[in-house]
C-alpha cells in the first residue's frame, strides 16, 4: 500500500513539473524530433530537426498535408453514430469502453485483460514512459523516429540511446540489441517508421523482440500499420499472445480517420498494463462519442478498405511526380512521404503555405527534407502545383 502511495504521489508531482507533457501539440511540434529553438534534451538529440514555422494566424489552406490525417473520414456511419451519441454525454461510458475492449482483443487475438484504452496511441507511449522510467534508466531506440515516448523519458531524466537507421531507412535491429545494456528499461520501435514511411522487414523484427523481450520490454508503435499491403504479417500482437513482453500501440487517428475524436489502445501483458492502470485508469480520458464512434468504426472494414485504397493512389501518384522532377523519395508504406529538397526549409515553407498548402519541413544527413501527408487526388494535385512552383 505504502508503495503505491509513494507512486501515486510521485506521478502528480513529476506531471506537475513537468508542465506540459500531456498538453496538446502546437503545429509544429506533433512530431516535432529537435528544434534549434528548443534547446536540448536531457541526454542526446535527434539526428534530424524540424523547421518550426510559427504563425499568428493560421494561414487559410487549400490542402492540409501536414499532419498525416485521414482526408475522408470517419466514415458516414461513423459521424451518424457519434451525432446519435452526443445526447448520452451526461453519461459515464464505461460499458461502452468494456465492449470496445472486448471488441479489440478479439480483432487482436488475445483475452481483454491484454487490451488499453487512451486518448489517441500518444496517450499510451507517455504513460508507458512515466511508469518505466520514474526511476531512471535509459530507452534505445532508432533515430530518427516519433519521439513522443523518448522526449517524454528523458524529460524525465531517461537517458536516450539512439540508434540511427540504416542505408535503406529500417531499423539497425543489431545496433539497437548491443546498445541495451543493465539500465535499459524499454527499446521502441515505430514500424512503420514516422517520419520516413519505411518499414523494418517483419521475420527480422518478430525475432528482435523474441530475443530482446527476454531482457527488456520492447514497444511497437504500430501506428501506420493499416496502411499496408500485408498489414497482418507484420504486426507484432502475435508475439503478445505467445506470452512474450511485448507492447503494441494502435490508433483511431490514421485510417480511421479520428485523429481529433482522440482514442487509440495498447496490446500488451497484463502485468504491463496493471503498471499503467495501477497509477492512472485509461479509459477516464475518454468520452462516449469517441467510444462509440471506435465501435462503430471497427466494423466499418469496406470503408477502411476504401480509404487504404484511395491513400495508395495517391502515394503512388505522389511518388511517381516527385521521382520525376529527380528526387529521391524515401519509399512509404504509410499515409505520407519524405524527401530531401533543394531549397532551404524555413524558404520552402514559408513558399509552401504561400500557396496554401501546409507540409512539414526537416534537416536531416545535412539536408533540408520535405514530409507531405496524403490527401485528396484534387489535394495531392494542389501539392504538386505548388510544390513546382516553389521549387523551380
């Protein structure tokens, strides 16, 4: 009792402290992985920093492609069910949680008592990091990646141990298991990767995290995996139900397209969760539209379909007049692209939203990259008018 007293309090403090771990992410820094301006973290930065505009009015856009949203959802059953919901909102919806929950651990194949719910995957990679690293110890992951969980470590005094990608963009599995060590307390991996879209090879990955999750839990961000083409080869929830620690995070906001109805869910041990909701209970942060809006949309597979299906089409349309003019797309198996540039980002930008179209610009290997999330056809053609006139 007295040790989660002790926990309990500790937590309160350390959000309090830390100031802003849970709060909302400006423009620029959802996926924000080092800003010149803000300064370093506790222990090592990431091998590419983003180029932060900052806007004191948003700019009217004629295509918004920078926040890897789905353009075409949630689907029209969904938008009903949730209109129907918002007269249940002076209810608790904790019997709407419980059957969502059960709804994923059958989708996932395992018992429910291995089954998070959170506001959005996010939510699930900063609890992770607060109950793993209260007391120190450090996190190895790739470089670059989504640094929700490793800023949220080290901001919390973690130390980071970045390992960088290798020649074709996967992770450097070999790298990242030498550099564990007696202080590792978690290894992250986002496959497929943000920000570069490309994906580590599954065999190589399943046997990663059989090998490594004797020592240390691994985590899977597997935030853009609906998007591909064998999508339930390379997920890494199998390894759950095989009893390995293992800890996978899905989301809403991607190909369901719920990115603002904030709900995702994590497959993991139980002893992994009852780490989490031992301290903070999950499904508190979550309303009953969005609850319900989930349950609706798990079951909506030939919308999802569909929007994996225009997604593709439009990357491939993407790619392929990218390629044209000579650059070097990085290949994706996700909702967005990246590619190095030839003009200066905070230029690039500035041109860019000029025209209307909101992106994301980087420096990374000593170049300034552009990421574009996919929209619409009539919006990836926007992007294209605009990005030749910049550009050219």
């Amino acid at each position: 009792m007295t040790t989660k007293i002790n926990r309990r309090s500790w937590l309160k403090s350390s959000l309090l402290a830390a100031g802003g771990i849970g709060l909302a992410p400006s423009l620029a820094s959802a996926t924000s992985f080092h800003s010149p301006s803000a300064g370093n973290f506790a222990s090592g930065s990431s091998l590419l920093w983003e180029h932060s505009p900052i806007f004191k009015e948003a700019p009217a856009l004629r295509a918004r492609l920078l926040a890897n949203e789905n353009p075409y959802g949630p689907s029209p059953k969904v938008v009903s069910t949730i209109t129907e919901a918002v007269s249940l909102g002076n209810r608790y919806a904790h019997g709407d949680a419980a059957y969502l929950i059960d709804l994923l651990a059958e989708k996932e194949g395992v018992t429910k008592d291995h089954i998070m719910l959170g506001p959005g995957s996010t939510d699930m990679l900063e609890k992770t990091a607060i109950v793993r690293f209260m007391n120190g110890g450090n996190i190895v992951s790739a470089d670059p990646s989504y640094m929700s969980l490793i800023n949220t470590s080290q901001r919390l005094g973690a130390t980071w141990k970045p390992i960088p990608l290798t020649a074709d963009f996967s992770h450097d599995l070999k790298g990242m298991e030498k550099a564990i060590d007696s202080e590792t307390k978690l290894v992250y991996i986002c496959n497929p990767n943000n920000p570069t879209g490309s994906v580590t090879n599954a065999s190589d990955l399943k046997a990663f995290c059989k090998k490594v999750s004797a020592k240390t839990p691994v985590f899977v961000d597997e935030a853009y995996l609906e998007f591909m083409d064998d999508a339930e080869d390379n997920t890494m929830v199998g390894l759950i139900a095989e009893g390995h620690d293992v800890m996978v995070a899905r989301t809403f906001s991607k190909i369901h397209g719920m990115a603002g109805l904030r709900i995702g869910y994590m497959v993991a041990k139980p002893e992994r969760i009852e780490s989490i909701t031992d301290l903070v209970r999950g499904t508190m942060g979550l309303s009953v539209t969005s609850l319900k809006g989930a349950i609706a949309s798990v079951k909506e597979e030939k919308f999802l379909a569909e929007c994996k299906g225009m997604n593709k089409e439009c990357r491939d349309f993407t790619f392929a007049k990218i390629s044209a003019m000579g650059y070097d797309v990085i290949p994706s198996s996700t909702s967005f692209m990246i590619f190095p540039i030839e003009m200066e980002g905070d230029a690039f930008l500035k041109g860019m939203f000029a025209e209307g179209v909101g992106v994301r610009a980087y420096n990374f290997l000593d170049k300034p990259w552009c990421r574009v999330s996919m929209g619409t056809m009539d919006e990836m053609k926007i992007f294209m008018e605009a990005f030749e006139k910049v550009t050219t």
